[in-house]
C-alpha cells in the first residue's frame, strides 16, 4: 500500500491527515511541507504573534509526539515539484519521489507582489508565514513610519499593531474604503474610524507609482542592498516612511495542479467533494476552487475559493470522510473572523459589495445583515459573538429571515435559529 500523501503542512494538510487517523484509515500518511518545522496557525502572525503577546511555540498546531502517535510522517522543509499521474508518484524538488494511492494537494496561497519599481528594497515586506512575521517583528523595533498597502484584513490588522506600538501609519488603499470586497459599507466605516481613532491614517483611491529607497531608484530593481525612504503614490505625493508592508491578496498555489494537466482557474478546481478531475487527487484549503451552495449568484458558476481557517478545517475533515467511506458533498458554512485593535469583527456567509444591507444593534456592538434576492446572504458583526453564532445556524439551516425582522430589536433571533 503507498498511501495517502499531502503536499502543504498548513491548516488544511495537517487537518486533513488529523481527520484520517481519527476516523481510523490506517493506510500509512506522509505530509510534504516546504516550510521548515512542524504545522502552524497562520491567523497570529498577524495579530499576538506579531504585537509579542505569544511565542512561535503556541502557533504549532500539534506538537512533533502527536504526529508520532498517529503515525503521521512529516518531511518538513521539502518540496514537492511534479506529480507523474500515470504513475502515481510525487516527485520531490530536492531528488526522489513518493508513491502515493490518494494525492492530496493542499499548497495554500501565496502573497501578490506590488508590481512597481523598488518592489524589493530593504524593508519592502509581505506577510504570510512564520519567517516573514519574524522579519517583521524586527522591523517594527527599528521603524519610525509605517506604511501599509491594501487595506484588506492582513493590512489593517497589522497597520493596528503597528500604531499600538506608536508608529506612524499611513495605509494606501485603491478602492475608496477598507475591507471593500468583503464587508459592507457600514461596517467599512466603522473600521475606518476605530483605526482613525488609533491615529491611522487612510490614503484612499490612492495608486502606488514607485518606492524608493537610498542610493537612487533605478528601474530594474536591482538595488536590493538599499533600504525604502519613501512611497510614491500616483499624483505625485511621496510618503517618508521605513517600513511598507504590502496586502494586496494572495495567488492560489496551483501550478504543480496546472503542470500535471488538472483543470486549473484561479484555484485547483475540485467538484463537492474536494476531488480533482484525477480521482487519485483532491485539492482543499486556500488553493482549491470548489462549488458551494453560498457562491450562487457571487461567481457565474457558483465556485468560490475561500481563504480561511474554518474552510481550511472543514475541507481536511470533508475530505477525510470521503476517504474513509463517508462521502457527503461539502456544504459548511463559511465563517471568519479578523482581530483589529480591540474590536473583533466575524463574518458568515458569502456576500457581494452590491448585498442589501440592515443593522441590527449600535455603536461599537453590531451586526450587519446581508441579504442577496431577498435571502440571508451573509452576516457581520462587530463585538456581538452571539449574533455571530445565530448566523452561523440560521445560515446553515437556510431558515428565512427577513430584513424587517433582523433590523427589529425584539425579533427573538435566537428563537429562529433553534
Ligand atoms: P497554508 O496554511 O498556506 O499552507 C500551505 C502550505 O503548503 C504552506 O506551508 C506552503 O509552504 C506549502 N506548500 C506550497 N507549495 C508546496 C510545494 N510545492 N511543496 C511543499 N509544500 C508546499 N484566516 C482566518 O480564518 N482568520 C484569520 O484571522 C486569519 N488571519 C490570517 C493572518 C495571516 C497573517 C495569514 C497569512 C492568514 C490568515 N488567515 C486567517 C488565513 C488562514 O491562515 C488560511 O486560510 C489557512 O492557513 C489556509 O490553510 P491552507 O492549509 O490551505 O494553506
């Protein structure tokens, strides 16, 4: 038997080999992660991790004797570079090659670069993993202005650690308010002003031209040895700054998918249940692109790739079922949440920029309820943990809610959502 091999020793690889064992497959399991060490959380780098308040030990999801005791073998710091489907066989970057019955890529994302000049100065950074919050951390000891591209998740929670710790941050946004493509307006403008109040600063629809950085900017990029002074944004103005950390989203990690002939669009494509169109292979997490009952109307086909911890768990666990002979397609709903400051906002359901919107409480405690062609799209919420829950059940259930009865206080939400 060659067993069950997982490329990605992120979230959703090491759920997914957790979930075999728990569901007792015992056919032998080797994971193949490029980074070194043992599996981490991701979602501190950016927050604890990042502001001191927790060390690199507890982002490791289970310690080494775990994966021991479950005979779950991990080669850390190795590449994966080719798949021979006819075969059936990994082909490692480092030599060599793994046998392999059920394939399992689970490759994550990888940060967009700023496609300017002086991209790769000195202190030009990006965050994803373990390594990059590292550097980070150091930099911000050092740094005096900040400046933050993209005020998407990643930007504005670090842009609040930053300006805790008394930076001067300026965070360059090209859409015209933070978070545009996930949250409503209103919760938009709630965050707006809670980094205001932190002493952040916005630059909206605002472009990048340039950074540039001691001893000239030429055009090549090659002058990787100096270090950024300053953000030049389209019109003209250029921010002094010594520290830019670029948020602009993340590509799917799905070439090796693309190179061995799988169907490939922003995201491995895998059908409800996680498989690719080699049945020997399945994708999960961050880099598959998967049918979901929550994308209807969102994308022309109804895929969605979903960038999150629970859809990361869920899909290992999904698919772990199905390995193990209980196949179900996978429909849980997605949720998120993002720490910035000391505000926690958490989100469930799918929703578009053009969603309806209703609000359900105030000041700095409330939900926004989203609704697509009159049904509950989506719900967000700002320091209400129990509204949050109501929306992860009624949304499950697809129990009808109307936008009367979320924006009247007395409506008994709970009640429905039993
Ligand atoms: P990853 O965790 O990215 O793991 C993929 C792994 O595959 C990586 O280690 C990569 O090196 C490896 N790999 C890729 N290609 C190869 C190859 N060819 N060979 C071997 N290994 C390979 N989500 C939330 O829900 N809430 C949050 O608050 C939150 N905060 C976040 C903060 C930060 C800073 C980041 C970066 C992400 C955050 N996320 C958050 C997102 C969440 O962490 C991801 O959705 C989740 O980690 C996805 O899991 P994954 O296993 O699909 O991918």
């Amino acid at each position: 038997m060659s067993g069950i091999v997982i490329v990605g020793a992120g979230q959703a690889g090491f759920q997914a080999a957790a979930s075999l064992r728990e569901a007792g497959a015992h056919a032998p399991i080797t994971i193949v992660g490029e980074e070194p060490g043992l599996p981490y959380q991701r979602p501190p780098l950016s927050k604890a991790y990042l502001a001191g308040k927790s060390d690199a030990e507890a982002l490791s999801l289970r310690p080494a004797s775990y994966l021991a005791e479950h005979r779950i073998t991990l080669r850390a710091g190795t590449r994966a570079a080719g798949i021979d489907r006819a075969a059936r066989r990994l082909h490692l970057g480092a030599g060599g090659s793994l046998p392999y019955d059920h394939l399992v890529l689970a490759t994550g994302a990888r940060n967009k670069a700023l496609p300017v000049p002086g991209a790769a100065l000195d202190g030009v950074r990006q965050l994803r993993g373990l390594a990059d919050a590292d550097r980070l951390k150091a930099d911000l000891a050092a740094a005096g202005r900040v400046a933050v591209v993209g005020a998407g998740f990643i930007g504005l929670e670090f842009a609040a650690v930053a300006a805790a710790r008394g930076l001067a941050v300026t965070v360059v946004e090209a859409t015209a308010r933070p978070m545009a493509r996930a949250v409503s307006r209103e919760m938009g403008a709630f965050f707006r002003a809670a980094h205001e109040a932190l002493g952040v600063r916005f630059a909206f629809e605002a472009g990048v031209e340039a950074i540039e950085g001691t001893g000239g900017q030429g055009t090549g990029g090659q002058e990787t040895e100096s270090r950024v002074t300053g953000l030049r944004l389209v019109g003209g103005e250029t921010l002094p700054v010594d520290l830019v950390l670029v948020g602009i989203g993340v590509r799917p990690n799905q070439e090796l998918a693309e190179e061995a002939g799988l169907a490939v669009s922003d995201g491995i494509r895998v059908d409800a249940f996680l498989a690719t169109d080699d049945p020997a292979i399945s994708a999960i997490g961050d880099c598959a692109r998967f049918p979901s009952p929550f994308a209807q109307g969102l994308s022309p086909d109804g895929s969605t790739r979903i960038e999150s911890v629970q859809n990361a768990i869920d899909q290992g666990r999904s698919l772990a079922a199905r390995l193990t002979g209980r196949a179900a397609a996978y429909a849980a709903v997605p949720w998120f949440w993002s720490d910035q400051g000391r505000h926690k906002l958490q989100m469930a359901g799918l929703t578009a920029p053009d969603d309806a919107s209703v609000v359900r409480g105030s000041g700095e405690a409330f939900s926004v309820f989203r609704f697509r062609n009159g049904a509950l799209s989506g719900v967000e919420s700002v320091n209400r943990a129990a509204d949050h829950m109501i929306a992860r059940r009624l949304l499950a259930a697809g129990t009808h809610l109307t936008p009367d009865q979320a924006a009247d206080p007395g409506f008994d939400l709970k009640a429905l959502a039993m």
